[in-house]
C-alpha cells in the first residue's frame, strides 16, 4: 500500500493495487483512481532457457541455439485492412529470403508429429538436432520433407530408448510411405556417418521396450502386463531367432490366452502393427519353451495345457 490523493476524499489515502485488473482503488471510498495501469516490475519467471542469464525478460520466447538467429527474428506480417506500408514491409521482407525458412518448416513438422506420437521433449529436440546436422550438409534438398522428418524421429525414438516402429510413424505420415522413410532412415546414417567418421549410434532394441505401449494399447490389467515383462525376460535366455516387436507381440498372444481377455489375434495385430502371419511364426517359435519362459504365479503347468497348439 501507499499514499496517493483521493479526488472523492478530498485528502492522501492509502490505496490498493490490483494487479490483475490493473485498477489503483482507494482503501476508504473504493474509487478506482487508476485503471489498467502498466506494471513495470520484473516477472518471477524466466524465458532464458538455460542459457545462463537469469534476468527475467517480459517477452520473447526461449532461444533456439539451432537456428541461425537464434528464434529471434521479427517477422512482418500482412494485415488484411492495414496500411500501404505495412505491405510493403513484409513484401520487401519476403523479397530478402529467410535462410531458416526451410528448417524452421522441418521443426515444425517434426514437433507435429512428435505430438500425434506422444513423444517427449527430449527426443522431439534430438530429431530437431538430427535434421539440423543433416541441413548443415546442405543434402537435404530436393528429398522428401516428411520422409526425412519421419526417419529423424525414428533415428530420436532409438536413441532416447523409446523405440517406436517404421509402421507407427508411417501412420501419422501422409506424404511418405514405408518404404520411402526406411530409404530416408539409410540415408541419415550413412550422412552422418561420413560426417562422424564412425558409425552412428542408434541404440540396440529390445522386445521390452514395446510391452508398455503395446499392452496399453489393448487395455490389459496389471497381472498381464507382469506376466508379460517377465516373459519377455526369460525368453532372452532362449535363441528365439525373431525380431523384438514379433517376440513382444507373439508373448502378449501368448498371455492373453491364458487370461480371461482372451485378445483375438487380429485386436493384438492391430494394437502391435505387425501383421498375423508374423505374430504366428513367432509364437511358433517360443511355443515349446511356454512352461520355462511363463512365470508359475500366473500360470500353474496343467494351465499352460489352454495355449494353442502352433500349426505347421
């Protein structure tokens, strides 16, 4: 509070600042003396985005270390009633050419797709470090955008430890096929391979890594869901010669049969995108290890006798 004149009480009164209306209001009468008035102070938080400067800014976004300005640009937009010369401003402006323009369009694409996806931060920003390293090359013109975004989130999703398969992301993927994002997916690791000089790392997939998602996905109980993880566990003892997603999908069949769910094959192929006939030949696989790799608190061995028997 402070002392301020008040015109109705004719005298200094003190008044209160309501800072969310903006108002000055007079304690004793309640005129408001001033309205919508400026706060000049500075804000509790900062957009310094770890950057070492810890003075609160009152406008602006984060800096963007990837970007050649740093995100710091003014952008001069078109106003559909505005003036001449505002026109002229952005047409010029437009004229000069945004050497970020391209990538800027990348990162977004990315950040879109990292939302339909339900990534995280980090591996949204490791596809944005990706693409960068490629753009740097000067080797991504004239390929297609989104197979190249998709492949980065690929790339991101292996190496944060959160796989995600070709077929999920080709889902959220309009312009690009499966085929054209495993292409793009070579041609990142053998660009960065040159630039490196070594082989990129991108990180060894393991049937876990799916189980969460996939389990989720068909709206298991927490018991299945167990059973599932330890399986998956004991079946890395045995030489299953089957790529991780098609063990992960073939055990949860597997669980699933011993349960009271009961999931279809078909529910399970859609939940997991790896087709029927995939799923069987690894079920076919692990069949005859179902009494070591099963654990006995889930499932007693005269139980084991519901599983059905793989064709051959």
């Amino acid at each position: 509070m402070s002392d301020t004149y008040c015109s109705d009480c004719k005298r200094n009164t003190e008044v209160v600042f309501d800072h969310s209306a903006g108002d000055t209001v007079c304690s004793e009468c309640g005129l408001v003396l001033e309205s919508r008035s400026i706060d000049e102070t500075s804000e509790w938080r900062t957009f310094a985005d770890e950057s070492g400067d810890h003075d609160p800014n009152r406008v602006g976004g984060p800096v963007n270390p990837l970007l050649a300005d740093g995100a710091l640009t003014t952008v001069i937009s078109r106003v559909a009633n505005g003036s001449n010369g505002d026109s002229s401003l952005a047409r010029l402006q437009n004229r000069g050419g945004d050497p970020d323009r391209a990538i800027v369009l990348a990162f977004k694409t990315i950040a879109n797709m990292a939302d339909r996806l339900s990534l995280v931060t980090t591996i949204k920003d490791r596809a944005n470090e990706i693409y960068k390293r490629l753009d740097d090359q000067k080797c991504t013109r004239g390929r297609n955008l989104e197979a190249l975004v998709a492949a980065c989130i690929y790339i991101a999703c292996r190496q944060e430890g959160k796989p995600r398969t070709v077929k999920e992301i080709c889902s959220i993927v309009s312009g690009a096929t499966k085929k054209e994002i495993g292409r793009a997916k070579e041609f990142i690791v053998k660009q960065l391979k040159v630039e490196m000089g070594e082989s990129m790392e991108m990180g060894t997939i393991h049937a876990g890594d799916y189980l969460r998602r996939f389990c989720s996905n068909l709206g298991m109980t927490h018991d299945e869901v167990k059973a599932v993880q330890e399986t998956v566990q004991k079946a890395g003892d045995f030489d299953i010669r089957r790529s991780p997603i098609s063990i992960a999908a073939a055990i949860i069949f597997m669980i699933t049969q011993l349960s009271e769910s009961k999931k279809p094959l078909r529910d399970i192929s859609a939940a997991t995108t790896v087709a029927e006939g995939t799923i069987k030949n690894a079920y076919r696989d692990l069949y005859p290890h179902a009494a070591k790799i099963i654990p006995e608190w889930y499932a007693k061995e005269r139980d084991l006798k519901n599983l059905s028997s793989p064709k051959a």
